[in-house]
C-alpha cells in the first residue's frame, strides 16, 4: 500500500488515514523517502522538517479535519509557521538562520484541515521570476526532462507534487505563480478571487491584494476540498470576496449551465509572439470545453487591451 502513496492525490490520502488503512506517521515516511530518493536531481525541498513531522504524526492530536494526516509542503513564501526557517528564496536570510515568529493565518487553517507541515520548497528570490532559479538555492528541475524549466514563482512546489514527493503543496499568485509552474508540470493550479483566502495578520496580499495564496494539486476535487478548508475573511483583512452559495466540492457533482467562454491565444500585454505549442494546447482544451457544451470564442476583456 505505501509503495503507492505517490500515485494519490490527497483527498484519497485522507480516506485511506480515515479509515483506518493508513497511518499519519506512514504517510509521512513515505513522503519523506519519496524526498530523499528524488531531490537530489530535483532540488524542490530547500528546508525539511522531518523531525517535527514526525512528531506531529505520532501525537495523537491531529486536528479531525477533512485532511487529516496529509503531507503538505509549504512554498517559502507568504505562509509563516512559527518557528521554522522563512528565507523567501534569499540568501541573507538564510545566513542568518531567519525564522518565522508565528503561524499566518493561512497556516492555521492548514493544521485545522489535519494537514502536516514537511518542509519548505524553493523559489526564486522573492518570488519574484516565472522561473525557479535562485542564486542561493540553485535551480528546481522539471521531473518530467531536467532540462526543462518548472516554472516559477510556485516552481519547488510544483515539482514536488509532479514527481510524487507529495500529493499536494502550497503556493501563490499575483501574476501566474501558480499557474505557470501548474503548466509546465501538469498540474491543478488555480488562482483563487482576490480576498478569498486570508494573508494576514501580517500581510493584506501584495500588488493591491492580487497576490493571492492556494495550493497546488493533482486533482480538482483536491484543490476544491482546500478551498472550503482555507477560504473566508479573518480580521484585519482588507479585501474580501463573496462567500459561495454552497461548499466548492459539491460544485464537483453539480449540473454545470452553459458557460461563454472567451478564448485569448496572444500576448496582450508584451505583445511578444506566443509559441505555436502553447497555442494547440489552449485550442485543445477549448474544444474539450465545446464538447462539453460551451460556447467558446475568441475574446478577451477590453480593460485588458493596451491598444494598437
């Protein structure tokens, strides 16, 4: 059965520990052997925390939450958690062995959902690059061709959830941080509304409130399940968005109604030339979206258009 850990996304993960088949502290395990056996190539961990993990498995006082038990590897980036390293891709903060004074708000509701904190995954220098490349920490290799880029700035965590290391882990967005590394590996990742999620008590989210903090995954129903686990307002918070009509997962099941579908195949802003891959891909899924019932064409909003 742990051979084939890697092979779960978290929501399966979280059955097996709820039933009885699976041990907290034997989910860890496998995640960790599954980290040393692969980031030596990789290079997605930059800050274990086994030893707390462990600890956490074995006590006995795992919250009850929908993911109980779950491995879950946290980007160095915006989700502090007290008293572990927090370097945000720097060296000098690194050399001064930084770490975090409290639990974000973000990581609280982590523990509340039964997750178990691994460790911290690379990213570029402030998060601050589409590409994970730090000075300090070296680069992130794709799991799929280590030449490849994994994509940034959510980079060490979305290698980490491609190869196996574990099921599911954290990261940001204000301008595709999730999304691109989500690309480049094959992933679920999703750039929640402005407000949904809380990034205090420090932080109100950069870039106006548009940084944006989630999950990567390797299944919808996983990033639907974290989102009724993390979402809503906690005080001091200054953006907020409008709470769902009923729990993301049942929107899983639900009768979907005929969506207008805008397609955008150019780059709006650079007005650089897009690669004709990343092109079939968009009008790949835009006729699975179309089989589906949709109506699909192509546009974008106008507030997004520079001009001529």
């Amino acid at each position: 059965m742990i051979d084939e850990i890697a092979n779960l996304d978290a929501t399966a993960q979280a059955e097996l520990v709820k039933k009885g088949e699976v041990q907290p502290i034997e989910l860890v395990e496998a995640a960790i052997s599954c980290i040393e056996h692969l980031n030596p190539k990789i290079n997605a961990v930059i800050t274990p925390l086994y030893e707390k993990a462990r600890s956490d498995a074995l006590s006995g006082q795992l919250p009850d939450g929908p993911f109980k038990g779950v491995p879950l590897l946290l980007k160095d980036y915006m989700c502090q958690t007290a008293g572990d390293p927090y370097y945000e891709g720097m060296g000098f903060l690194r050399n001064l062995n930084w770490q975090s004074s409290h639990d974000t708000y973000l990581a609280q509701k982590f523990r509340q959902a039964g997750f178990i904190f691994l460790g911290k995954t690379n990213l570029p220098e402030l998060a601050g690059s589409a590409t994970t490349e730090p000075i300090a920490f070296g680069p992130t290799r794709n799991p799929f061709n280590l030449e490849h880029s994994v994509g940034g700035s959510s980079g060490g965590s979305a290698a980490a959830v491609a190869s196996g290391m574990v099921a599911i882990a954290h990261g940001n967005d204000g301008t595709g941080s999730l999304r691109v590394p989500a690309a480049c590996c094959g992933l679920v990742g999703l750039k929640p509304s402005r407000g949904r999620i809380s990034t205090g008590p420090a932080s109100s989210g950069g870039i106006l409130g548009n940084a944006v903090e989630f999950v990567l995954t390797k299944s919808v129903r996983d990033a639907a399940g974290v989102l009724d686990c993390i979402a809503g307002a906690m005080l001091g918070d200054l953006f907020l968005a409008s709470p769902p009509k009923r729990p993301f997962i049942e929107e899983l099941d639900g009768d979907l109604q005929q969506l207008r579908i805008g397609l955008l195949v150019n780059d709006i802003f650079l007005q650089n030339t897009v690669h004709e891959d990343c092109i079939q891909a968009v009008e790949t899924a835009a006729k699975v979206l179309e089989g589906l019932g949709h109506h699909i064409e192509y546009a974008h909003p106008p507030a997004y258009y520079f001009g001529e």
